[in-house]
C-alpha cells in the first residue's frame, strides 16, 4: 500500500514544485515585459511589428531545455524510443493553429503598449480574466464558485472604470483617436489571449498522447515559431527590416541599447509565454488567469516609479476593485481546499480499512 502510494506522492510533489517555477518565471515576464516593450517605444521606437516579432522571437531558447529532457530521457529509455521531438502531427497542428492566433494577439498587445502608459494598459488588460474566466467554462468546462464569480466581476467592473478617463494620462503628441484606439486594440487583445489559454488547456485534454512537461516545451516552442512567422509577415509588409537600422541610429539611448533591449524584451517574454503554459499544464488556465492579474499592483508600481506616470482616481479604484478582485478568489480557493481535504482524509482511511 505504501510502495504504491510513493510514486503518487512524488508526481504530485513534481507537479506542485514546477507550478511554483512556472509562477516565478510567469511572474518575471508579466511584469519585465510590458515595461520593456514601453522603454522601446518612449525613447523613439516606432515598429509596432517589430515590438510583436519580440514577443515570440526568441522561441529557439526552447530548444535548450528540450534537448537538456531528451538527454535525460535517455539514461532510462533505449534509444531506438527516445526521439527528440515527441509532439505528434495532430498536437503539431494544433498547436500552429494557436501559435497564428498568439501572433495575431501580439501585434494587438504591441499597438495598446505603444499608445497607451504601462500602468493604463496593465489595468486594461486585467479585464483578460473575465474572457478567460468565460471561455474555460464553455471549452474545458470549469467549475466556477460564488468567490471566482465575485472575483471575476470586480475585475472586470475594474477594468471598465478606466474607460471612464480615457484621455487624462493620454501622452503628450497623440491624438485622442489613437488614444481609444489603443485602448480597444488592448481589450482585444486581453479578449483573444482570454480565449487562447482555455483552448491550450483544451489542447492538453484533446491531445491523444500523454503530456509531459518536455512536450509542453515543444508545445510552447511550435506556438512561437507560427507566432513568430505572422510578425515577420507583418514585418515584411511594413518594411521594418529596412526601417531597424535607421531607427536603432537614432534611437535616444544610443544604438548598442537598441539591440540591448530587444534581445532582452525577447528573453524576457518567452519567460511570459512558457510559464503560462506551464501553469496550464500544472494547475488550469484559470489560474494562469489569475496569476497573470495578480501581478497586476506590481506592474502599475513598476511604472509609475519607472516611468514616471500619472496615477490619477480612476487608476486607483480599478486597483481597488483588482486587489478585492485578488482575494476574493484566494479565499475561496483556501476554504475549498479546507473542507476537501477531510473528505480526501476519509477516502484515503475507507481504502486503507478495506485493505
């Protein structure tokens, strides 16, 4: 009995060890990313493609990690059924499908960032939960509680307070229509990317194969690589191959910053994309969801300490209602785990009096 309860015991602690690795590394691309792709676009960035190619561009750092699993793989397996790539043509698929709309996601995102101040955008954004919240109930059919439901309501609500004051903290040389324009490619954005993460948890439970961590690996790697291609597409029509250069010449802060802060901007997003999978793959899109607002008070002080922005009362009522929002969820997570744990208790001492 106990012999076959250590094996159990020591997925469950993997599973709980990589979900805390996914939140840190979730964490650091939630909030280094958006402050990063606003650096780009303050100092004389003007590539709204080239900021979207960034997000997903540095996708062959996954290849690092992956060879590292299919090393390890092959201490216990022969090497006639290690394969390097273990994604199958039907996930392979799937996953491109997914990739176009991130990539498309991307540019979305890009063009709020560049019209829009750090703290606003982030706010706006946090209104993703409620799309996400929405489409995990109709694709993965999720169980909501009265708390998640409160939680995603102030967030939303939350969000909405912001379009209440959608030109006081407007930077200065930019039109009111791009400034709405920029709010409303940013709730697409926070839309489509709602609806990407229940469809990649979809994925894992549709996929005719087991899912490993390494495959979630290759999963993340295929995403960026079709993500990546409709930037560059996008790239290619805009001429911003031809247009870096001549931008990264005349960027304030000097050219060798420019490619500084572009090759980390790319780092530090995959950092973003691969933890929201993994938390996918360890826990539920959901709470990638939430993790991704959570973040949300960290990135808005980020800003305003960097960056210098305004932080009038309509900011500071939709962080109130994201931070009620916040706990609203976590409290009701900590009581469900409270009253399910004597019930696995019970279970686990019926099985053992029967044995």
């Amino acid at each position: 009995m106990e012999a076959g309860k250590e094996p159990e015991s020591n997925t469950t602690t993997m599973r709980k060890a990589l979900l805390i690795v996914n939140c840190i590394i979730l964490s650091i691309g939630n909030c280094a990313g958006p402050l990063m792709m606003r650096l780009y676009f303050i100092h004389g960035g003007k590539r709204v493609w080239f900021s979207s190619w960034l997000e997903t561009g540095a996708w062959p750092i996954i290849l690092l990690p992956i060879a590292c699993a299919y090393f390890h793989r092959s201490r216990n397996q022969p090497s006639s059924q290690n394969k390097l790539f273990l994604m199958k043509p039907h996930l392979f698929l799937a996953a491109a499908v997914i990739g176009v709309l991130t990539g498309l996601d991307d540019y979305l995102y890009a063009y709020g960032v560049a019209r829009l101040p750090v703290s606003t955008s982030s706010l706006i954004i946090a209104s993703q939960l409620a799309f996400t919240a929405g489409f995990a109930f109709v694709l993965v059919k999720q169980k909501f509680t009265s708390y998640s439901i409160n939680a995603v309501f102030l967030l939303t609500i939350g969000a909405g307070v912001l379009a209440m004051h959608t030109s006081g903290d407007r930077p200065a040389n930019e039109s009111n229509r791009e400034y709405v324009l920029g709010f409303l490619m940013t709730l697409g954005a926070a839309a489509l990317y709602g609806f990407i993460l229940p469809l990649v948890e979809l994925t894992y439970k549709k996929a005719k194969q087991e899912i490993s961590y390494a495959l979630v690996m290759e999963i993340q790697m295929v995403m960026c690589l079709f993500a990546t291609g409709v930037c560059t597409i996008g790239m290619l029509v805009n001429n911003d191959f031809k247009a870096i250069p001549r931008e990264a010449r005349e960027y304030k802060l000097g050219e060798t910053k420019y490619y500084v802060i572009a090759i980390c901007s790319a780092i530090i997003w995959q950092c973003f994309f691969l933890g929201a999978i993994g938390v996918i793959f360890c826990a539920s899109s959901l709470l990638s969801g939430i993790i991704i607002a959570v973040l949300l008070p960290v990135t808005e002080i980020l800003a305003v300490i960097f960056y210098k922005e305004s932080f009038h009362a309509e900011k500071g009522v939709a962080l109130a209602l994201s931070l009620w929002g916040f706990l609203s969820y976590f409290y009701g997570e900590i009581k469900e785990y409270k009253q399910n744990k004597p019930a696995e208790m019970t279970s686990v001492s019926d099985i053992q009096g029967s044995v």
